[in-house]
C-alpha cells in the first residue's frame, strides 16, 4: 500500500477522509475479530462518533484500541479530526 492511498486526498469530505482512513484500520479490527462503524462525522467540532463491533463489544481494550489506535490515526491522518468517541458516550 502507498502512502498515496494512506493518506487521504483533501480535496475530499471529511466524512470522505475518515471512511478511507478507517478502510486502512478496519483490517487490524478484523484481525482480533472485530470491527467498527462510523456513526457521524461532525465536521464543525472534528469528532467523529463510532461503534465498535465483534470481539471489541465488552473486551477489556477496547477503549484503549478506540483512542490509541483508532483515534491516533485518524487525528494524524485526517485533518480537522480532532477526537474519537463511541456511540453514547459523553464528549469531552
């Protein structure tokens, strides 16, 4: 894979950026047995909500694949992402 097709073109959505990005994540998520969702982009605050699915619903690292997997790379490769949080969970 090139880095071309690592990092989204910004002449796209956001909402177009991050369900590219989550294409070149999803394949670790499936490799444990799980997977992810995009819920909403909010492209006037940068955060996106998801749902975790499979074997992340109830693992005990989930939370930490959420912000040190799945939030670190969209943060980095989608400009204007500023935070991930699950569906129903409280923003900060």
């Amino acid at each position: 894979m090139t880095r071309e097709t690592e990092i989204p073109s910004a002449g796209d959505s956001m909402t177009d950026r991050v369900l590219q990005v989550v294409e070149v994540i999803r394949p670790a998520l499936r490799a444990d047995g799980g997977d992810m969702q995009v819920d909403h982009v909010d492209e006037t605050t940068g955060v996106v909500t998801v749902t975790l699915t499979g074997a992340c619903v109830g693992c005990p690292v989930s939370h930490m694949t959420l912000k040190e997997g799945i939030e670190r790379t969209l943060v980095d490769r989608v400009d204007g992402v500023v935070q991930v949080v699950l569906s129903g969970e409280t923003r900060t």
